[in-house]
C-alpha cells in the first residue's frame, strides 16, 4: 500500500491526504453518536475501510472492496441486535464512500467482477440505515431512496466514466497509430541519413589508405570519432522510433518474424487450410547471411501472397513458392509465389484475377484499390527492391519480387 502510495503523483498524493483529513474527523464524529464505546470505535472502522477501498491501488482494489462492504455488513448486523442504538445518523459518511466505490468499481473493473463488487457494496450501503434506533416511515424512505435513487445513480456515473475511458483511450490509439504509420515513413530516411555519414567517412578512409597517405594519429582519430558519432546518433534515432512504434502491451517476439528458416512453417500451415503448397528454397540464399530487414521482407511477401491465394485463388490446386538468387544479378533475392486459381467475374460483371482488391502492379510496383499489396510495395520499394502482381499467362496468379541481398547498396 505504501509502495503504491508513494508511486502516485505529488497532486495526487496531496489530494488524497487533503480528502482524508477532511473525511476522517467526520466519520469519528459520527462514531461518538454511538451508545458503546466499541460500537464508536467499530464505527470509525468500517468507515476508514470504506475510505481505503476508495483510493486503493488496483491491483488489491477488490480485496479492499470486499473486506469494507464485509466490515460494513458486519457491524450493520450486530447493530441491529443491541439494545441501544444511534439515534440520528448511521454513518452518512461511510454511506456517500460507498457509492463513491460503487462508482470506481464500475468504472474500472471488468463486467463480472465490477457486478459482483457492485452487488455487495450496494447491499451494505442499503443495511447501514438499519443501525439507526428509530425503525418508522423515515427509515424505510430513506432505504428505498437509496435503493432508487443513490445506488443507480452511483451505476450510471461509473458506466459514464467508463464510457469516457473507453473513448478516450481510443482517441489516443488512434493518434499513436497516425504517429506509427508517420515514424514508419521516416524511419528508413532518419536512419538512412546517419548510416550514409558512416559510410561515407568509412569509404574515405579507405581510399586515403589505399592511395598511400599516411594519416596522422589525430586525423585517424577525428575520423574515428565522427564514425562513432554518425553511429551513436543512427541508433539513438532507431531506439526513439522502436519505442513509438513498438505496441507496449504486446509481448516481445522471441524471434524475428522474418526468419527465412520460419518459411517452413508458413507454407505448412497454409497448406493445411488451403490448396496444396510447396516451398523451394534455395541453399545459396540460406547459406550467406541476409539482412534482418531483407529476411522480414522476404517473409512479409510469401505471407501477404498466400493470404491473398486463400482468399481469392478460386479452384486452385496448387501454389508454388521460390526464394532463389537472381540468374543474372546474384546479388539479388527472387521470391515469386504462383498458383493455378481460375479468373471470376467482379460485381460489375468484367473479368478480373482472383487478386481482387490488390489488382496488377504497374511500372514494378503494386498498386490497386487494396492496401495489402500496396503496403507491401511501399516495404519493398523501401529497402529498394520491386514488386509486381498479376495474371499468369497460362492462368493463375504471380506476385514476383526481387530483393537486393545487400541493402546497403541501394540508398
């Protein structure tokens, strides 16, 4: 509790310890009008934990709740069997903390447990009046109004903070969202900017070795230190975006999801749901090292291409997946995922690929009326490969991409 305490902001700090020592001389006031001494005490009590359950942490929010309502019921029972009782109040402090609860509950837990707390709160909001001695008109006015008017009222407040919650939380996923999708832009060109003074200054150094310069010790270490710059401030910029765009409440992956090793799995797994599939993956891709963001790529294209297949390859018996080095450029990754769908009219009635909404790329990349292809151009085009999409001559569908195997190379 402590911990937790201390956890909170300085204004809310202050704000619960202004609220508590304005609540706390109440409801000992309101315990003296009891006949007993430990009844007075009793009293002071469950009122306390009613104010603690109030502003207690989340995590033990419900403990707190169930053990006031239970304190509450409690004394509000072995009241009742006294001979001698309050005379003017019950404990209308303790009774405005419990609808506060009631409130918080609805606002912040989940259906299920905000109904259950809610149901026991509201039965010991309800029996507190019964600690009173008169038992007339007034007592039984005062339970139905509860009953009508306060604990409905305390429902509908938590419900429309929910609401607002809700909302709110929204408003901001979808700005952090915008952010993501603006960060993802610029990533590539912030990262890109720093890496090519690395490169750069790197370059120039070799060539002032290989021309026969000696460089001196402080212009070696100048040139080293720029280089250490150039990197620090790539990876500054990297870390700044991964921490934007990076989902907190999504576990980490424990592997990377373009692991060209996971191609395996994916074909599998596709095959079992859909047409029959076969993955060609050539050892001279598998055999030198591939750049992360190249590996992601390939693993992105085979994905969205057999999504599209299951979707829209119409009768198709077949789906061929290959990962080779260009013939000509071996430098350069192939990936090319074909199937044997047959052609289906559109709504409007003209012939179209099963690709539908990711109809045919032009000029080497994927565009359309879809986003998945042309998300998936735009990641291609990024680390400077070309994509296309279309209808096979012999019928079917092909999404070709070609890849550099050095990314370095292209910007």
């Amino acid at each position: 509790m402590i911990a937790a305490f201390r956890s909170r902001s300085r204004a809310q700090q202050i704000l619960i310890c202004l609220i508590g020592a304005g609540l706390l001389p109440l409801i000992v006031l309101e315990g003296r009008n009891a006949p007993y001494v430990a009844v007075a005490a009793a009293t002071v009590v469950t009122g306390a934990l009613a104010l603690l359950a109030l502003f207690a942490p989340e995590r033990w929010f419900w403990q707190c709740v169930l053990v006031a309502a239970a304190a509450s019921c409690a004394l509000t029972v072995v009241q009742t069997q006294l001979p001698q009782r309050p005379e003017n109040t019950p404990g209308m402090v303790e009774l405005c903390v419990l609808l506060l609860v009631i409130t918080r509950t609805v606002r912040r837990c989940r259906p299920l447990k905000a109904i259950a707390l809610s149901a026991a709160v509201s039965c010991a909001a309800v029996l507190l009046f019964l600690r009173i001695e008169a038992w007339d008109d007034t007592l039984y006015l005062l339970i139905s109004f509860v009953i009508v008017c306060a604990v409905p009222c305390a429902v509908v407040l938590g419900l429309a903070l929910r609401l607002r919650d809700t909302m709110r939380t929204r408003e901001i996923e979808d700005v952090r969202q915008s952010q993501r999708l603006e960060y993802a832009r610029e990533l590539h060109d912030f990262v890109a900017h720093h890496v090519t003074a690395i490169v750069a200054q790197t370059k120039a150094a070799r060539f002032t070795a290989d021309a026969g310069h000696a460089q001196s010790p402080e212009d070696l270490d100048r040139m080293l230190a720029q280089i250490e710059q150039a990197g620090a401030q790539a990876l500054g910029s990297m870390r700044a975006m991964v921490s934007v765009l990076r989902d907190p409440g999504a576990p980490a992956a424990t592997r990377p999801a373009g692991d060209l090793g996971g191609l395996h799995t994916l074909v599998e797994k596709f095959a079992v749901a859909g047409p029959p599939a076969t993955l060609a993956l050539d050892p001279r891709v598998t055999d030198r090292p591939v750049p992360p963001e190249v590996a992601t790529t390939v693993y992105s294209v085979v994905q969205e291409s057999l999504t599209n297949a299951r979707k829209h390859a119409a009768g198709a018996t077949r789906v061929e997946v290959r990962v080779e080095p260009h013939p000509d450029v071996p430098d350069r990754i192939e990936v090319t995922v074909t199937d044997d769908g047959r052609r289906r009219p559109d709504e409007e009635g003209r012939s179209v690929a099963h690709g539908g909404e990711d109809d045919a790329a032009s000029g080497g990349r994927a565009t359309g009326g879809g986003y998945g292809l042309v998300g998936l151009g735009e990641r291609v085009e990024g680390i400077g490969g070309r994509i296309s999409a279309g209808e096979r001559p012999g019928g079917g569908w092909r999404v070709h991409a070609l890849l550099p195997l050095d990314t370095l190379t292209t910007h």
